[in-house]
C-alpha cells in the first residue's frame, strides 16, 4: 500500500517538472505592443459576439409579456418582470419532471461512459494485454463505421426491450470510439509504463493499478472527457425523441422544448382552426418570455461547470500533445 502511494506521488513530482520544463523551453519571447494590442481586441470583439445572444435570451426572459409584445427584443426593456420565473415555479410540474429526468440522465451517463470508455483505454494501453490489436482494431472499425439508424432502433426497441426506459437514454451511445483513442493515447503518453511495473512487482493487481495509478494520474483528461460527455447527455433529444414514446415521465427537457416547438409552430400554421379554436390553444402554451425563462434554465447548468473544467480542460489537451 505504502509503495504504490509513493510511486504515484513521485510520478505526479516528475510529470510537473518535464511540463514545467517542456512550458519555459516552448516560451516565446515578448510580443511587441501593437500585436498584443490587435489581439486582444480580436479577443473581446468575439468575445461581445458571442456574448449578445445569450445576453439577449436573458433580457428577454425578464421582460413584461406587454412590453416585449409592443417593443420587440431588446436588450434595455421598457419594463421588467419576473412573471416567466413564477410562471414556471407554479404551473411547471411537467417542465420541472423533465428537467429532473436531464440532470439524472446526465449524472448517471457522465459516470458510466468515464467508468466504460477508461477502463477500455487502459485495457488497450497495456502491452501485455494479447489481444491488444484486436480491440484497437474494433474500436476504430466502429469509429469509421456505423450499423445505421433502422438497424439500431430495432436492436435496442425489440432485441433489448429499452423502449420507454431510463436505461435507453444512458447506455445509448455511452461508448464514443474517438474519447477512447484521447484516453488511451494519453495513458500511453503521459502515464510511464515503468509506474504499472513497479506497482505490479510491488503485489498490485490490474484493477489497483486501474484504480489507484492510473485514474489518478488520468484526472486532466478524464475532466476533458467528462465535459464532453456531459455536454453530450445535456444536449440529447434524438435518442428520446426516437426512444421515448407513451411514457412521459421519462421526458427530458429538451424533448419538452422540441414539442413546445412544435406546437408553436402548429398553431401559427393550423388553417383549419377558428379564432376561438386557436386562441384557446394558445392560451395554454407558454409565453415568449416563459419559452425564453425555460432556455436559461436549460443553458444555466453547462454555463456554470464550465469554468470549473476549464483549467483541466486546457491542461488535458496541451499535456497529452508534448513529446516525450
């Protein structure tokens, strides 16, 4: 126990050191004023870009249904309510409902795709491994070809029976050929092979080495992944838009926006229906600045995790990439 604790100590001290040294030997010398001067107005110009829409979205959201009626968008409204806010907190239970199964979902398939695609990689990393070729080989046959929509809907909806269930919006595409490649490419690169050999002289089996080396050493990249998979689950409304069929409750909140969508859309092209008819339909969905409160709510999440990532994010990237 002892032993491998230190090995991983002494491995995290050399690996800081070769990318200090590997950081100051790539420096470039100062750059003169007036490029780093364009530069950073390059930056904050991009910056406003991309900022505006969200920024819009939000104002939106917090504008009075009358105002927003009359004005339009706009980013300094006439008059602010928070009217979507209370909306949502007192007739959303449905909206809430989906934005639970989106937050379980997420949880649940970020920890499962990290726990599957590492222990893939580390599999295929290792030398000793004798069907090493073979599973690498698999792995990038899968990421240049796929079985197709058809072919997947009905191994999942009639062979597995997932149709309608938690699991489908989980196990449904956990497994991406190109994060396993960046792990296991990294756990070759960054991780010495010489840390698993001293563990396994010390009496550490595969799944300390796994659990105790590697996935420590891994962290940078593992958070990079993690950002992308989640981000992945978040944004997923295909799988329940073609899995999802009668069982609400299993609704997530983007499937919720899509149909919200739809309706609108309906309504705004029915010809079919009278005055009354099309009135009373809108009255129950949600206004323009509910449908904009709705979208914060769905952006919020990503747009707090992020700069919690973000420094493994960069370092995941950059580490993976130096040459030894």
């Amino acid at each position: 126990m002892a032993n491998v604790n230190e090995t991983v100590t002494l491995t995290k001290k050399q690996m800081k050191k070769i990318e200090q040294a590997e950081s100051a030997k790539g420096s470039l010398g100062k750059l003169p004023w007036w490029v780093d001067t364009i530069g950073y107005i390059v930056i904050v110009g991009f910056a406003i870009c991309v900022l505006f829409p969200l920024l819009l979205l939000v104002m939106v959201s917090f504008t009075d249904d009358v105002t927003l009626t009359l004005n339009g968008y706009s980013l300094f409204p006439e008059k602010f309510s928070i009217e979507a806010y209370k909306y949502l907190l007192e007739n959303g239970q449905q909206i809430f409902r989906s934005y639970g199964v989106t937050v379980a979902v997420t949880i649940c398939g970020t920890f499962w795709a990290l726990f599957a695609m590492t222990l893939f990689a580390y599999v295929i990393s290792r030398d000793n491994f004798p069907w090493k070729s073979q599973f690498t080989f698999y792995v990038f046959f899968c990421m240049l070809f796929g079985g197709g929509m058809m072919p997947t809907y009905m191994v999942v909806s009639n062979i597995l029976g997932l149709r309608d269930t938690f699991w489908v919006l989980i196990l449904s595409g956990s497994l991406a050929p190109m994060y396993i490649f960046m792990m296991r490419t990294y756990m070759r690169t960054s991780v010495p092979p010489s840390v698993i050999e001293s563990a396994s002289i010390d009496g550490a089996g595969e799944w300390r080495c796994y659990f105790t080396i590697m996935l420590p050493l891994s962290i940078p990249m593992i958070a990079t992944i993690a950002l992308f998979v989640a981000i992945r689950y978040w944004n997923d409304w295909n799988t329940s838009f073609l899995y999802i069929i009668k069982n609400d409750n299993m609704v997530p909140i983007q499937l919720m926006l899509k149909r919200i969508e739809n309706n609108l859309q309906y309504l705004a092209n029915a010809t079919d229906m009278s005055a009354v008819e099309k009135a009373e339909l809108e009255s129950t969905l949600p206004t323009e600045s509910v449908r904009m409160a709705l979208v914060v709510l769905v952006c919020a999440p990503i747009l707090l995790a992020f700069p919690f990532f973000q420094k493994y994010f960069v370092k995941g990237i950059t580490v993976g990439a130096v040459k030894g």
